[in-house]
C-alpha cells in the first residue's frame, strides 16, 4: 500500500490475494475516503487498516472477526506487528490530507469599497487636505 498525497494504491499479488480480494491494484482517489478504520496488531493477532468510501457498501464486522473481515474487504489491508510503524505513517498522512480537504478554504480579500474611498476622498477635498485636481485624478483612479 502507498499513498501519494492524491491516491492510496492498494497493490495485491500473489496467491494469497488471488484467494482473498482479488489480485491487482486499487487506487482510491483521497477526496472519495471518508474515514480511516485502524486496529493495531497484536502479539497474537494481525491488524488492520481501512478505508471508508462514499457511497460504498460498508458492511458491519462479526464479534471477534474484525480482522478476517477485513481480509475479505477490498479497502482494507492486513498488518502484522513488523508493519505497524510503516502503516501508521500511512495513515497519519492519509489522515492529514483529509483534514486539509475539509479545511474551509481561506477567505478571498475583500473587494475595495470604491464608492466608500471616493467618499472618504470627497470629504478630504472639502476639508482642503486633497486639492480639487488631486481629488478628480484619485477619483478616476479609483473608477478605472
């Protein structure tokens, strides 16, 4: 499994994969992921990682069988012990890209108040602090 900050590639080979999933690769864009599922492995049993897609079929996992199910599921991927530190990686990377494509995106800078500046420069000009022809050139400025 790689994750490219864009896809997670799920790469299966092999008989065990032929028996299981299906050989070949998956790719799953990162804006179709909508949760992370992760068991950590044990000394005696295996974990897990997986991915919850929109509008997938996401099926509820027996008592005592989370492990297996996973096996059997086509966005999940089995770990051992020895894994773990690799496929936490992946996940905190996965995480955070879809924690940036929740954040709203940052506020455009608001438009000039044209009319609110020619105001303010009116009054500027009647104060006799811009000068008639000071005022005209701004103003045309302003307009464009």
């Amino acid at each position: 499994m790689t994750f490219d900050g864009d896809f997670v590639t799920i790469e299966r080979t092999g008989f065990l994969a032929r028996t299981s999933v299906g050989k070949g690769t998956k790719r799953i864009p990162v804006s179709s992921i909508t949760a992370v599922q992760w068991k950590p492995a044990g000394g005696m049993v295996n974990g897990f990682i997986s991915f919850t897609v929109g509008g997938g079929n996401e099926a509820r996992s027996r008592f005592g069988s989370q492990t297996l199910d996973a096996s059997r599921d086509e966005n999940s991927v089995v770990i051992t012990k020895k894994q773990m530190p690799d496929f936490e990686q992946l996940r905190t990377a996965v995480e955070q890209a879809l924690a940036q494509r929740h954040r709203p995106a940052p506020a455009a800078p608001a438009a000039p108040d044209v009319l609110g500046q020619i105001e303010q420069l009116g009054r500027l000009r009647d104060a006799r602090v811009l000068t008639d022809d000071e005022f005209e050139a701004k103003k045309a400025e302003l307009l464009g």
